[in-house]
C-alpha cells in the first residue's frame, strides 16, 4: 500500500470515534512520529510505498487508538507551550488550558528575573519547565508524590535542558521555609468523582486517577492545604495560581480570601469557563 491509502484508511477508521478533524490530526501526528514527516512531507510521499516496518507500526498504532488510548501515550510525547514532552501513564497529558495559566504567569512577570518558583504535584514537568524556559533566570522547585512522575519531570528537564530542583513530597506534609517563594503554581486533582459518569475512557482508562480525581466530600482538598503552605511560603505580594474547576470557583475565592489572600480573581480559559484564580500575598 501507499502512504495515501494509508492515510485514507486511518481517517476513515478514526473519524467515527473521534471525528474527521482529530482523525486527521492524528493522521499527521503518526507519520511525524514514524516518518519525521510535515503535512507537506506527506503531499510529496504519498505515492511511496510503506515498507513492512511502517505498516506494522501503523497497524498496531491504529488498534490501540481503537480501544481509545490517548495518542500522547502511544506516540510517548505530549505537545506543551512549544515543547515536546515525553509522557507515560504515570503523568496525566499535558491540557492546552494548562498552556493558558503559563502564559498567564510569563506575563505577568515577564519584567522580572531572579523569581523564585515553586510548582505543586508537577507531573510530566510541564509548568515547571516551561517557566524554567520562559522566567529569565528563574529557581524553579517542583515537588509531586509519585517517584514515577518525577522521573518523567526529571528526564524531559534533562531533555530540554531546564534546570530545576525536583523534590519527591507529599503535599500534606511539604513544609518549605517562610517567604521562600515568589510564585506557587498548582494544577492539582480537581475533578469530583460524581463527574466520572460523564468522561470520556481515553482518560478514565489510562489516564492516573490519583491526579484527577477528588472526594465529593472534600472537592477543595488540595486547594485548602497549598493555600496553607503559600501563606507562609509566599515572599511580600507573592502570587499563587491555580487551575481549578470551574463549579467550585466561588468556594476557593471565600477560601482563599479567609486564608488572607487579596486580589483573589478567577480568569476564564479559551472557552469561556472559569479555569483558574490568581492571589495575591497580603
């Protein structure tokens, strides 16, 4: 067969399940992976054979995209904030809302140097790293529970040559000095499990739930005890961020503000819904 036939038969297998525009990006993202190729690259070879290798690739790629797993996890790489992160099932993929909160902090501060930074439950490395990358001469701490996580983290630092200080804690236990940090960021577990029923099983079957899912009980588990630390951590006027969900926004800015914040605000991402808040150190 030919790279345009195959081509043809991925779409047409994909578009079903995810439909005719995902099917075609992931279309390309399976050639960029095997092949190196761009969208232009596969116009120029799609009259070439595919070797037996390639096909076999293709094969087994496009049976694991059928039983729904996440591309990021087959191809092993997640695009983030013009990186390209090595991910495993022991970090959850990088979001592109999550690409909005780094730019909100980049731009904030982007007049400033020297920051100190510390990002709770960093997963794959994703916000740490970027803001490694993107806050001139910035010290970045990145802490996560999950010693598999942390070497994900550790080795995409290494990859994209980011110099950060990854520390294996449980954030219930994390005590870092007083007013050490001039920004915390944190996008922590914050789906409810009612909201289960509702989710797709690319991310109920292979994503960790441990850093998804929190009680219905205690949705503000995480936000409660970060909030604890950044108002002891957080240098004079420090900020902290969050991702949250959205129908808990009105809890965590009474939180927030009890926990003596000012400037407690909720930004919206892209589609409108309320993604995230920013605090400010009294």
């Amino acid at each position: 067969m030919k790279v345009k036939e195959y081509v043809k038969e991925i779409r047409l297998s994909l578009t079903p399940i995810y439909g005719e525009g995902e099917a075609k990006a992931m279309t390309r993202l399976i050639f960029h992976s095997l092949k190196g190729w761009n969208v232009t690259d596969m116009i120029i070879h799609e009259g070439d054979e595919v070797s037996e290798y390639i096909s076999g690739k293709i094969q087994e790629i496009l049976g694991r995209l059928l039983r729904h797993e996440p591309i990021q996890y087959i191809l092993g790489e997640a695009y983030f904030y013009g990186m390209n992160l090595s991910v495993d099932r022991s970090t959850l993929i990088p979001r592109p809302e999550t690409e909005e909160l780094v730019d909100m902090i980049v731009k904030e501060w982007s007049g400033s140097s020297d920051l100190r930074v510390l990002d709770i439950g960093t997963g794959s490395g994703a916000i740490a790293i970027a803001l490694t990358r993107n806050l001139p001469f910035s010290q970045v701490t990145a802490i996560d529970i999950s010693q598999d996580a942390l070497k994900a983290a550790q080795r995409n630092a290494e990859k994209l040559k980011a110099k950060i200080r990854f520390l294996n804690e449980d954030v219930f236990r994390y005590e870092p000095d007083p007013h050490s940090f001039d920004i915390i960021v944190s996008n922590p577990p914050y789906i409810d499990e009612s909201e289960k029923a509702a989710m797709e099983s690319n991310v109920l079957d292979y994503e960790p739930h441990t850093a998804l899912f929190v009680p219905d009980a205690t949705p503000l588990i995480f936000y409660s005890r970060i909030a604890e630390i950044a108002s002891a951590a957080l240098t004079e006027r420090g900020m902290l961020y969050f991702e949250i969900n959205p129908r808990h926004s009105e809890e965590l800015c009474a939180l927030l503000r009890n926990e003596g914040f000012a400037d407690v605000e909720v930004h919206r991402d892209i589609h409108g819904k309320e993604r995230f808040i920013s605090a400010r150190k009294k």
